[in-house]
C-alpha cells in the first residue's frame, strides 16, 4: 500500500502526537522555569518534523490516484516545509542560529504542513478514504496550524490566532495521529 512499512508510519503518527504534546509542555515550563525547556521544547520540533514525514507519504498515498497533480504538489509542499523546520531546528539546538532566525521561517514551515494535512483530510473527507470525523479532525488539526503562521504574519507570538492557533493544533493532531496511527497498526488495509 504504502511503499514503506504501514507500522512504520502508525509508530511515526504516534510519535508525532507524543512530540506535539511534549512540545506544549516543554514550552509551558520553558516560559515559567527558562532553560533548558526552551531547548528541549526545540528538541521536540526536530522529533516532530522528521516523525511528520511518514505520515504526509502515507496520506499521499491515500489520495495521488484520486488526484495525482494536487496530491503530488502537496506532498513535495509539505515535504520541503518539514525540512526546512529541521533543518532550523537542528541549528537551533546546536547554537549555530539565533531564536529570532527561526521565529517565523519554522512555524511558516508547520503552517504548510497544516496545509498539507488539510488538503490530504478534506480528500479524505470527500472520497471516504478515511473515517468520516478522522478526516474532520486532520482538516481541524490543519486549519490550526495555518491560523498559527497567519498570527505570526500579523502580530507575532502575541497574536490571538497564534496562541488559539497553536492550542487547537496541540489538541486535535495527537488526537488525529493516534487514531490514523491506530489505524495502520490494526493491519486494516486503507485503500491504495
């Protein structure tokens, strides 16, 4: 189905969830205590964009016979976004950039990845490829991540839709990467 092993991406989904909600710890207790949750928090971003990239392919694979150009353009999209968010985030981590260097370029990275992942679910919404409220969960879980890049652009970390942004997504994803990753663990064959 998937030209990588289906429990591969099942483990990978989850792990994303637990880095996602790593990430939203780390960075409550990195505003209250500092150091080092601020680099831990930067940690667990590298997790996510590498753990994220199973789980576009799998979800590509879902879709690229239903609509092979937008499939395709979303993953190579989403792909290059989860890059560059670790490639920066690795800098990050190894003190080779500053903060400020990746304040808007890596949640502009998620925030494409948030395109992606809603594309991907509003296909599986239209064409039944998913379960019905899966699907409604990974649009919910995109539409998040886009509101935290458009909150960037117009207010920075302040902004509203940053931190409303950001909340939702740290909810509705783990849940959505548990439940797909559920899904391809259960050896239940989604269609090619």
């Amino acid at each position: 189905m998937l030209a990588i092993e289906p429990r591969f991406v099942g483990y990978s989904a989850w792990v994303s969830a637990i880095a996602t909600i790593l990430g939203l710890v780390t960075l409550i207790l990195f505003f209250s205590l500092g150091q080092p949750w601020g680099t831990i928090n930067d940690i667990t971003s590298v997790i996510l964009a590498f753990s994220l990239l199973p789980v576009l392919w799998a979800l590509y694979h879902l879709h690229r016979s239903d609509a092979p150009v937008i499939t395709l353009v979303i993953l190579v999209t989403g792909v290059l976004a989860l890059l560059v968010a670790f490639v920066f985030q690795i800098l990050l981590v190894f003190n080779i950039i500053e903060f400020e260097q990746t304040a808007v370029i890596v949640p502009a990275a998620f925030g494409l990845f948030g395109t992606s992942l809603m594309v991907y679910s509003v296909l599986a919404r239209t064409q039944g490829t998913l379960p019905g409220m899966l699907a409604v969960l990974g649009i919910l879980a995109g539409v998040s991540y886009v509101m935290v890049i458009v909150g960037f652009i117009l207010g920075g970390q302040e902004h509203p839709l940053t931190s409303v942004g950001g909340l939702t997504a740290v909810i509705t994803y783990p849940i959505f990467a548990i439940w797909f990753g559920r899904i391809l663990l259960s050896g239940v064959m989604l269609p090619a």
